[in-house]
C-alpha cells in the first residue's frame, strides 16, 4: 500500500503542532458565546438551546482534533485546511447568539462547511487507504444528519430546537453506530488506526481553553463593578479557588499519567469524545455561576441551579472517562455528587434567607475535598508502580 504524503511521521505521532494550537484560540470566542448565550436565556428553554449549540460546537472542535491525530500539522496543506476550518468555527461562534434568531444559517452552513471539508480532505489525502473509507461513512452521516440541521433552520423556529435535536442525536449516534448504513458498509472501531497521547493532549488543552474562559468573565465582571469592595473580593476569592480546584481534579484524574489505561479506540471515543464533552461543558456552567453569582447579591433558583449543575455534569464526565479508559467507577465521584444535591435541596429551600457566599463555598468544599482525594489517590497510586518496579526487576 502507498504511502500517504500528508500522514503524521511515526517519532512525531503524539505530537501536537502550532496549527493545532493556533486552531483552538477561535474555541477561547466560541466558549465565551455559549457562556453569554445561557447567561441571557436563563430558563429551561435557554438551557436546552445552550446544549444543543455546544454539542455542535463540541462536535466540531472534536471532530478536527480526531482528523488531526492522523494529519501531519507540519506540512502546508494541512495548515491550510486547519485555517479554513478556523474560520468557519469563527463564523459558527459569531452565529452563537442568534443562532436560534436570524443566525441559523451562518450556524448550519458554517458547522455543515466544516463536516464536509474534513472528511472530504481526508478522503483525498487517504485514498486507497482503510482512513478514507472511513471517513466516508462519516460523511454520510453527517449528510443524514445535515438534513435536520438544514431544515431546522429552514421551518418556522418553533420547530427549531426539536429539528436540531435530532440532528444532535445522529451526529452523536454515528460513532456508537459504527457509522453503519445498511447496503452500504460501516467504519467500526477498531479500523480507526487511533494515537491516543495526541487525543489526551489535545483535549486537556480544551479544558484549559474552558477555564481560561471562566477567568475572563470573572475579571470582566468585577471591572464592570468600577471598584472591589470586601464583599466582591470575597467572591472573587472563593470563584478563583472553585476554579482551581476543578483544574487540580481534571489534572489528577485525566493528566499525563496513564497507566494501565485501555488505548483502544472505543475506548478513546468515549472517553474524549463523550467523556470530555461533559467536562468541558461542567467548565462552562462553573464559569457562568461564578458570573451569576458575582453580579447578584440574592439567590434564585436558576443561580442555585446553575451552580449546583456545573459540578455534577463535569462528574457524570468524570465517571465516563474513568469507565472508559480505566474500566471502573470512582465512589468518590458518587459520594461528591450526592452531597451536592443535598446542598442543592437545602439551598432551594432556604433560598430566601441564604447569602450568596454561603452556597458558593459550599459547594467549594465539596470539589475541593474531592481534588484533594483524587490527588492523593493518583499520588498514592503512582508510588505503589514505582515501589513495585524494582521489585519486578530483581524477580
């Protein structure tokens, strides 16, 4: 078989080039929109918005870094492809407000602009090869799942959210379903030759890119104060250690040590595609509650809510990376969670008479005692492989 002129070098597999780099910096934009989007939809009908423009989002972001993994970022082709998918993820968060307005289809055509360049390029660019056949049962899914973005944005906006939802769905279901199409064929797992260093690098840089996002609004925020009260820096204190402590979990759970993880390429789907899906938009929501509670000095349920769910739905990531790559679930994550639901019930309840700061630092204590015990079982952990090597070597 020939080879491929624009495929990662072997020695440079896990690598993770400039143009990778320079592409998420649009992501820093896309985040924030998301963030502004919830803030000024603060209803469950906003909530569903929200979700549906993130996972498109999310899919989009994910689906380049995937064909990255096999790509060679260092070769002018592929720079000028991740430039043309830069801009057409800058036109899709530009479209981020007004997406269910008269944004639709700068949305739709900018996300369906990207869903057909990618897995058209790299048809080309593996032609003959198992990637390219692939890739275009990717293609066909996302054509099936085109319809309904298309139509979504085509019929009157009451059918919107339910068209786009389906779209959702399938574009979601495609990998579950090995990307098979009756008649067809399909594209299976284990026929996606996958670097799992490079996803894992890949996606702790996004996660970054989140929680970057939440210290913009944070300053934002308290600039547009005009001066930092006692009051306000208390906040601005406990926000900044609330995001701290999520950075500190991410990094004890998901960080460069993986030892005895499962690498196959179900299993990274899961884990990275589905897995970190979750946690990044936990990232979001912590941001958009330390926002909500920085610029109000009374509690209300969205804001009890909101905070309450960044923590949970960055857990319910939490469980699936773990699932995933590990093949086990952490009692802790369970434990944290049941406790912030208590925390959630009681605050609801006393939703009248509860500070602000109360709720905030309840809920820190919570994520920063589950950190503190994810980092001393990673810590822990590691000493007892490197305790057992030498043990191994003198056997």
């Amino acid at each position: 078989m020939t080879a491929v002129p624009l495929a990662r070098a072997g020695h440079r597999r896990s690598e993770v080039g400039p143009v990778e780099l320079f592409f998420d910096l649009v992501y820093v934009f896309a985040i924030i929109q998301l963030s502004h989007l919830l803030i000024e939809h603060l209803s469950w009908e906003g909530a569903a918005q929200t979700i549906v423009v993130f996972a498109a989002v999310w899919w989009g972001w994910n689906y380049t870094a995937w064909a990255m993994n096999w790509l060679d970022p260092g070769r002018t082709p592929v720079q000028l492809l991740s430039g043309v998918l830069m801009l057409a993820a800058l036109g899709m968060s530009i479209a981020i407000p007004s997406a269910f307005g008269d944004g639709a289809w700068l949305f739709v055509g900018c996300y369906l602009f990207m869903g057909v360049l990618r897995p058209g390029f790299m048809m080309i660019a593996y032609r003959g090869h198992q990637l390219a056949a692939n890739y275009r049962m990717l293609l066909l899914w996302t054509l099936l799942a085109g319809i309904f973005w298309v139509l979504g944005a085509a019929l009157p906006l009451e059918w919107r959210l339910g068209l786009w939802l389906i779209a959702v769905l399938i574009d979601y279901a495609a990998p579950l379903a090995h990307y098979r199409i009756p008649g067809i064929g399909a594209a299976p797992m284990h026929q996606w030759d996958t670097d799992a260093e490079h996803l894992a690098e890949r996606n702790r840089l996004v996660f970054i890119i989140a929680l970057g996002e939440s210290i913009l609004l944070m300053g934002g925020t308290i600039v547009s104060h005009g001066q930092l009260t006692a009051s306000l820096a208390l906040s601005m204190l406990v926000g900044f250690a609330s995001l701290f402590v999520l950075w500190w979990n991410y990094f004890a759970l998901a960080g460069p040590e993986t030892h005895g993880a499962d690498s196959s390429t179900g299993a990274l789907r899961s884990a990275y595609a589905y897995a970190h899906a979750f946690m990044v938009m936990g990232a979001i929501l912590v941001a958009v509650s330390i926002e909500l509670r920085l610029s109000h000095d009374h509690l209300t349920p969205a804001i009890v809510l909101v905070t309450a769910a960044g923590p949970l739905v960055y857990l319910a990531g939490n469980l699936l990376f773990l699932r995933s790559r590990f093949g086990r679930l952490a009692r802790s994550r369970f434990i944290a969670a049941a406790v912030l639901v208590v925390i959630t019930i009681a605050a609801m309840l006393l939703i009248d008479h509860l500070p602000v700061i109360a709720l905030s630092v309840a809920v820190l204590a919570v994520t920063a005692v589950l950190a503190a015990h994810t980092a001393y079982t990673a810590s822990y952990s590691s000493a007892l492989r490197q305790r057992a090597r030498p043990e191994l070597g003198h056997a």
